[in-house]
C-alpha cells in the first residue's frame, strides 16, 4: 500500500504541475519533473525491490502530454517531427506537413491543457483502430493574438507515445476549403483510391514476382504497428525470399499491408 501510495503521489503531483500550468513552456515542465524525481526515483527504486506494480491512468497521460510537448518543440525547429504511419493512413485528408506547419504558428508559450483522456480505440468505421491512445484538448493563440482550440491524439507502441493524429482550428478551417476547391468527381475518385491503393499496389508487385502470391492482403483492422516484421519496403524493392524470411518469424498469419506508400509485413 506504502509503495502505491508513494508511486501514486509522485506521478500525480508532475501530472498535475503540467496540465494544471497556465501554459505548456516546456520550461515549466522541467520544473515539476525535477521537483518530483527523487521521489519517483525512490518509488520505482522500491518497486523494483518488491517485484513492480502498474502503471496508473495519470502516468500514462503524463507520458503522452510529455511526447506531445516534444513534437510541438520539433514543430517550431528546421528539423520537423514525425507522425504516427498508421494515424496518417486512417486520416490521410492531412498530411504530417499539414499538421506540424499549423502546430508552429501557435505561441509555445499560450499552450493550456483543457482535458487529456485515455481511449482503448480511436475513430469511427474504417478509421477506427485500438490500442493505447491518449487524446488532449488544448486552449492556444496563434502569433498573430487568435485563440484557437488545438486537438492531438498520440498512440502508444512499445512504451512510446508517437503523434497519431492533430488538428486545429486553423487546420480544419484549410481542410474544408480544400475539400471545397476540389472537383468533386475527382475527390471523390481519390478517396476511393486510396481505399483500393492497396489492391493494385499488390497486384503489381505479384505480377513482377509471382512467387509473392503466397504472401496474402491484410485488411485495415487488422494492421497494427506492434505486429511489424521488420521495417516496411517500397514495392520496388520487395522481393519473394525477404518476405518468406520474414514470413519464418511469425508462428501465426503472415500478410502485407500498405502504410502510406511501403509494403509492411505483418503478423496478424
């Protein structure tokens, strides 16, 4: 009960440093990680002792707010983030450009957490897909002196946090008008192609190498970055005797899957 109470107390009291802050400096955050360290140290030090215990929800969403603060910051550099593959794939209306460009016209400084939640799945229909996903709201101004309201959505694997999915005011606000300037035909053409993207991706490249027909689709509800066998390859540079390598590593269903543009090996 001791090493709970303790556990419970440290990752509350740096949980609640950040997301009660006026705003999200990342400043203010080194600040209640290091007032909140020794203990936690001393806490995990125990833990470890005794055999370890569960991460609580509020530990978790630290560990979100924490890695979405690291992509804001990467946002506003020359060196700009990356997004979650499986988060562009499901919302392929905004690219990793579109959200980490609208992220670095916000005021760092302006940043406040309104809400943060744990979700077991995130999306609707073909879009949904589950997991670890924490989802936080926050109240933000644009450089120029707006307020907004800012929406990320990050997805765990592994023990990381990795962006999923962003949106803003500014950035729905573009997303409509592009949609609107659209042909609609054409639109509409392009959503069903990227629906049917990986049909034909699959047809090519068993037609270059037949021996590939062995290696069967996967659907989207059934891809999940935990399942990766090895990294994903461009179909230019996929080959029969890699896959059935990989393909030995899977003791259950082997198939292929397609995120953004790279072939990845699963095991479903």
């Amino acid at each position: 009960m001791l090493l709970h109470l303790g556990l419970t107390l440290a990752l509350s009291h740096l949980a609640s440093s950040i997301t009660s802050s006026s705003n999200f400096a990342p400043q203010k955050f080194r600040r209640a990680l290091s007032t909140t360290l020794s203990t936690l140290l001393c806490t995990l030090g125990l833990a470890l002792s005794l055999g370890g215990c569960g991460e609580d929800d509020e530990a978790i969403k630290t560990q979100g707010i924490t890695a979405l603060n690291d992509w804001f910051l990467a946002a506003a550099t020359d060196n700009p983030p990356s997004c979650h593959a499986f988060g562009l794939v499901k919302f392929y209306d905004a690219s990793c450009a579109d959200m980490y460009e609208h992220a670095a016209k916000i005021a760092p400084e302006s940043r406040t957490i309104t809400s943060s939640k744990l979700l077991k799945c995130y999306g609707q229909g073909t879009q949904e897909l589950c997991g670890e996903f924490v989802e936080i709201w926050l109240t933000s101004m644009e450089t120029r002196g707006n307020t907004i309201q800012e929406g990320a959505v990050l997805k765990r694997d592994d023990g990381v946090f990795r962006l999923y999915w962003y949106r803003s005011d500014t950035l729905f606000t573009t997303l409509a008008q592009r949609a609107e300037n659209a042909d609609d035909q054409g639109y509409e053409r392009t959503l069903e192609d990227k629906q049917t993207q990986l049909e034909a991706v699959y047809a090519e490249i068993v037609q270059r190498q037949p021996a590939l027909y062995q290696f069967v689709m996967c659907t989207d509800a059934s891809v999940s970055s935990s399942k990766l066998v090895g990294k994903p390859v461009a179909p230019k540079d996929i080959s029969a005797a890699d896959m059935a390598s990989r393909a030995q590593q899977c003791p259950e269903n082997f198939c292929l899957a397609l995120v953004g543009k790279r072939i990845a090996p699963l095991c479903d």
